[in-house]
C-alpha cells in the first residue's frame, strides 16, 4: 500500500515538472524543472524494480546532459522566451 502512494506521488510530480519545463518562461527555470522530472523519472524506475536504469538515467542525463545545458545557458547568457 505504501509503495502505491508513493509511486503516485512519484507519478504527479512527473506530470507537475514536465508541464512547468514546458511551460516556463525562464530558460534556466526550465533546466531545472527538467532536471527535476528526470529525477523523479529516476524514483519512477527505482519503484519498478530497474534500479540500474534510475541509476543510469541519474549519471548521463542529469549529471552530464542538465549540467552541460545549464553551463550553456549561463555562458551564452540565456534570455527569457518572447
């Protein structure tokens, strides 16, 4: 039963961060909304039972992909969306 409620927990936030990723006027805000959808994408897999999956998800995307993006962002001096 406790695990039920956390992954719908688990599952609402998915749909909260990726609809504010796409929604946010703020780039950076975005990154890191995305970076907190592939965290809870991470707790997702964690509760199916793909451990190595979350894991490998939480080194490539969020270690390297979210990271190189923010980097990007605040060298090129990202704006907000017109």
């Amino acid at each position: 039963m406790i695990f039920t409620i956390i992954f719908l927990i688990f599952a609402i936030l998915l749909i909260f961060t990726s609809i504010k990723a796409v929604h946010d006027k703020n780039i950076v805000h975005s990154a890191t909304w995305l970076m907190f959808f592939l965290f809870s994408m991470a707790g997702v897999f964690v509760f199916l039972g793909a451990s190595l999956i979350a894991s490998i998800e939480l080194l490539v995307y969020v270690g390297a992909i979210v990271t190189v993006l923010v980097f990007t962002l605040m060298l090129t001096g990202g704006k907000e969306f017109e």
